[in-house]
C-alpha cells in the first residue's frame, strides 16, 4: 500500500534535497491518512454487520449456552430452526406476512403508477395543490387518524383482518407516488411526445413508452412498498392484534421472547426468519434500493 | 399558475375546447384513485379525529360533546402524559440530531474512501432495512446486561456497563445507539449529497489555502444543506411517531407477559404510544383523538418548515 504514493522514480535520483524530503513526507502522510480512513471503515463496517453475525451464532446456540455471554457456538445446534416453527406459530405469521406484503406491493404499484404520472406529466390547474395534498399524507403520522379509521374499518366489519392493511394502497401510497414522480420528472418529454405525434394516447404512452422506461424506478418502489410490508408493526397491531390466527411475523416475533421462549436462541431464531428475506433480497437489488434512497433525497 | 396546452394551437377554436374537455377528464381519469384515497383515507379520518377529540367517545356508544373537556385532561390530569411528551421531546432533540451527525460522519468517511466504497455503503445501509420489531429484540438480546455481548466487550476494557434497556437512565440512549445502527437510509442520502459537491469548488478552496474544517464549513455544507435539511425534518417527524422500538424494547426486556409499556420506569413511553394505549387499551377515544390533533399540530408545523426550506421539494418545477 505505501507504493501507491511514493515518489516518481526520477526523482529519487535527486538524493537528500530538501523539496524530495517534503515531498516523502506527503507521502507518508497520505498514506497514513489512508489507512486511517480505512480502518475506521473497517470498523464501522464490523458495528453495523456484528449484531446480524451475533444473532446468527446465537440463533444455532443450546439453550444453556444461549444464556451465558459466550459468542461462539460449541455447538451447532441447527434444529433449532426447526424447533421455533413448532413452539410458536412462525408459520402461519409467515405465511399472513407474505400474504400481506404482496397483496400491498401489487395494490401500491398499480394505484401509484397513473397518478404519479398525472402529478409529473400532465399540466392542469390545482396540480402543485395536489402535489401539496400527496407530500402531506407522506409526512402524516399515521396515529393522527388511527382512531376514526379504526371505527371506520369496524363498522365495515374488517378489523381482525389484514384487510384494513391492504385496501388503502388501492388508492395510492404517497410515498410511492412521491417516489415515481421524481423518477418521471427526469424522463425527457420528447421521448413522449415522439408517440404522441405517432398517434398513442396518454394510456398508451404510460404504457408503452413510460414503463419500460421506469423499471428501475417500479422495482425500488416496489421493494420499499413489500419491505414496509413486511416490517410493519404498528398497522397490524391495530387490526389484528386481537386476533393472533392473522398476526403477522412482526407482531408475534414481539411477544415471542415472552409468552413463547424464554430461550435467546429460539427468539434469535426467529428474529433471523424475519431478517432473512430483506437481507437476502438487499444483496440482489442493492442498486435499486439505493437508487431509490438517492431519488428522495435529491432533487429528481 | 397559467395553464398551458401540451400541443400549443394559435387560436381557442372549437376542436381546442373540446380537447381541453378530453385533457380534464384524462388528468381526473387518472388521479381518480388518488383522490378517492385523499378523501376517504386522509380527510375523513383528519375531520373525525377533530370532532371526537371534543366529544367522550369510547369507540363502542355514541359518543356525546364535551367542549375542551379533553384538552383540560391532556393538560392537567392525565399522570403519564408529561412523562410521554419528555420522552418524544428528547428523542426529537437527542436522537434525531445524533443520528443526522453519525450518518453524515460516516458518508463522509464513505465518500473518501478510494477502496472498496461501494462495498462498504452496501454494508452500512443494510441495517436500515431490518424489521424494526427484529433489530429491536436483537438490540436487547445484545444489551442485556447479564448474557450479552456488549456489557462483555466493555468489560474486557474494564468498563462496568450499565443496564441499558433494564435502566431508567439507559433505556434511551440504548434506543439511540439502535437508531444509530439504522441510519443507512440518511447516510445514503447523505453520500449522494456529498459526491455531487462538484471537485472544482474544492480545488480552488484549496488554493485560497482552506484547511479541511474551512472547506467543510464553506463548501461542502452550503452545498448540501439542503439535503441535510430534509433529513433533518423527516428525522423528526419520524421522531414524533417513534412507537414500534420502544413498544418492543420494553415488553422485551421487561420478560413479563402482561405488558409494561414505558418500562422501565415510564422511560420509554412516547407520545404515540400514550395515544395508542389511551385508544386501544383505556378505550378513551375521544382523548386519544385529542391526543393525535396535537401530534397533527406538531407533525405539519415541521413539514411546513420542509416545504418552505428544502429544494428536494421543488414543486414550481416543470416538466422538461
């Protein structure tokens, strides 16, 4: 590593002349400054990747070594994924996670898409007004309106359900909306108008022109919408916290350590199962997640 | 603002009206859903919670007008609430602001970094995607002061470690270091911000002979103080909602079946948390609903502060 900043050749002919020796000391410094800034992101690196390691070994820990403070597993003990899916209901939690977060990815990407194309493409009076209304809804916390939903979904007999979870993002998700309109302010209109002059409508121009045009911009939304999903807490604790036969992963991987186990390594376990699909899909589509991280940041 | 046509006609004949017809019924076509979901999901319930927050609704009977009364409660009379309004307070003021400071030190260590950037922003921003309900029993896991590591690794440096999650005084700043753990999604933001600086401006700060906290100071953070003012604000208003963590953090770490929210000590409840159990747990509802009108109050106060101030938001900006 210390070659990448030493001297040229040529000048060390040059031996012991004061401007060569400033020159070295550059050098060095910048190569301590190097590998400065790698170590501490080194270290940073083991911060934010040690507590997925450390529930990982502890998942696959004995219960007596589970509750002592060594980090290596003597061990192996792999049943005990198996175990989790018989002490606790992990599977039928699984299974209505799914259900739910691919019922809401489906529902937010097809309400989203047309408005958010309306907001960035179309010009009509009240469309800043509208816009104003979607970046609202975005900054809303959702406990100022929990209760008269709550009743509202009681009346219709839907509470106890995921319903109450899914219907709303069949008439748009305003961060998603949010999302894809920064995307499409970014498309050059004279690729629309190009199919407009050939005769398409605005629907067809959506469809044919703008979405394959869009598909980074759908899969980052549309794996923001099955992630928010899937790590929701608060909304199927309101609908379905009474009913534990419609409890998502989150909800019970919150009461799991203390009706289900007091064993660390199951509720590792556990916690591992509910980790799993996001890691595993981060590392496919990290582009996409970061690009969507990127488009609400800064200015589309 | 002036409406203008997508194709533009020298005279308003009468094809051009009836195109204009077609356009509006084509820009409602479209934001029909929206505006369906506007209404039946954003001022409907907005419109209620205002209304119930003046009456003794208990979510079962029919509820009845009792002017302020819920108000005069929130102030004087309910115990937990100042407990709940300090604690939402110091997230906002102590954890926010640490988390926008840690996320932007380690975007900047990202964007000098010349091997492996790429590599090391993937592994800080995969955190920020944990379930929250997830990482929070693994925090406590890791904290807990008798089989975790943590209070090991300081023990090996011969520092005693406190409590954490089990500890009135610990309890937060534990949350904290979990915030901290999920900061990818600002730090990204942050990194992004940062590698638009264009390199110019640093060279010729360098040539009026800036050291490395002037051109901080007066290139780099006018540059992208725009950005870290976005996230500021939506750092807080996370803030004000902050709920699932420490709803988890306590029923974990407190091991008890029946819940104890707050614990230990009422030091981890929120503001949220209070509304929820006021709503959910009391059936006091028209209380709760008094309760999400000041969190409303609060909530679209920062936001206005968003719109006005930050250019992520850009809405005069038109189509290319």
């Amino acid at each position: 590593m210390t070659t990448t900043y030493a001297p040229a050749p040529a000048r060390q002919t040059r031996a012991a002349s004061p401007h060569r020796a400033a020159r070295g000391r550059a050098g060095r410094r910048r190569t301590l400054i190097w590998i400065a800034e790698h170590a501490i992101a080194v270290g940073l690196a083991c911060a934010f990747i040690g507590p997925i390691v450390f529930i990982f070994l502890t998942s696959v820990m004995t219960d007596g070594q589970s509750l002592t403070t060594s980090l290596w597993p003597h061990h192996w003990q792999w049943s005990n994924y198996r175990t989790v899916f018989s002490t606790a209901p992990v599977g039928t939690w699984l299974l209505n996670t799914v259900i739910y977060a691919v019922a809401a990815t489906a529902t937010t990407l097809l309400s989203s898409v047309p408005i958010a194309y309306a907001l960035a493409r179309f010009r009509f009076k009240g469309r800043n007004t509208a816009f104003l209304c979607v970046i609202t809804m975005m900054m809303l916390p959702p406990q100022v309106l929990v209760i008269p939903m709550y009743l509202m979904w009681a009346r219709l007999h839907l509470t106890g359900t995921i319903w109450p979870l899914v219907l709303p993002s069949l008439f748009g998700d305003a961060f998603s909306v949010f999302l894809l309109r920064q995307f499409l302010l970014t498309v050059p209109e004279d690729y629309l108008n190009a199919a407009r002059i050939d005769g398409c409508g605005e629907l067809r121009v959506l469809t044919r022109v703008v979405l394959p045009m869009m598909r980074p911009a759908l899969v980052a939304v549309g794996l923001f919408a099955f992630f928010n999903a899937w790590n929701d807490y608060y909304g199927p604790l309101i609908y379905t916290g009474e009913t534990p036969a419609h409890w998502t992963l989150a909800l019970g991987l919150a009461t799991f350590k203390t009706s289900h186990a007091v064993q660390w390594n199951l509720t590792m376990a556990a916690t591992l199962i509910a980790m799993a699909p996001v890691i595993i899909v981060f590392f496919f589509a990290q582009k996409a997640f970061i690009e969507g991280v990127t488009l609400t940041g800064v200015k589309g | 603002m002036a409406t203008h046509q997508i194709v533009q006609l020298p005279l308003v004949t009468a094809p051009l009206k009836a195109r204009m017809r077609r356009n509006r019924l084509r820009v409602l076509l479209f934001l029909a859903p929206g505006l369906v979901g506007f209404t039946v999901f954003l001022i409907y319930p907005l419109v209620m919670t205002v209304w119930l927050s003046f009456t003794n609704s208990n979510m079962i009977s029919q509820a009845q007008f009792v002017g302020l009364r819920n108000y005069r409660y929130l102030l004087d009379g309910d115990p937990l609430i100042w407990h709940a309004v300090r604690n939402t307070a110091w997230l906002v003021v102590i954890m926010v602001p640490a988390q926008v400071l840690f996320a932007l030190g380690v975007a900047m260590v990202t964007a000098r970094l010349k091997a492996g950037a790429s590599l090391f922003r993937t592994l800080f921003y995969l955190p920020a995607l944990a379930p929250p309900v997830a990482a929070t029993v693994a925090f406590v896991c890791m904290f807990n002061p008798n089989s975790g590591p943590v209070n090991r690794i300081l023990g090996l440096l011969g520092i005693h470690g406190p409590l954490w999650f089990n500890s009135p005084d610990w309890s937060k700043p534990a949350l904290t270091l979990l915030a901290l753990w999920g900061s990818g999604t600002m730090m990204v933001i942050f990194l992004a911000a940062l590698l638009e600086v264009p390199a110019e401006l640093y060279e010729a700060a360098e040539l009026d002979g800036a050291g490395p906290w002037h051109r901080f100071r007066y290139v780099t953070l006018p540059t992208i103080s725009p950005v870290v003012l976005f996230a500021t604000v939506t750092g807080v208003i996370a803030g004000l909602q902050y709920f699932t963590q420490a709803m988890v953090a306590s029923q974990v770490a407190n091991g008890n079946i029946q819940p104890a929210p707050g614990y230990p000590d009422g030091s981890t409840l929120t503001f949220p948390q209070q509304l929820y159990i006021a709503g959910f747990n009391q059936f006091h509802a028209g209380y709760a609903c008094a309760l999400a009108v000041v969190l409303f109050v609060v909530a679209m106060a920062f936001t206005v502060v968003l719109l006005r101030r930050a250019s992520g938001f850009d809405i005069e900006e038109s189509p290319r």
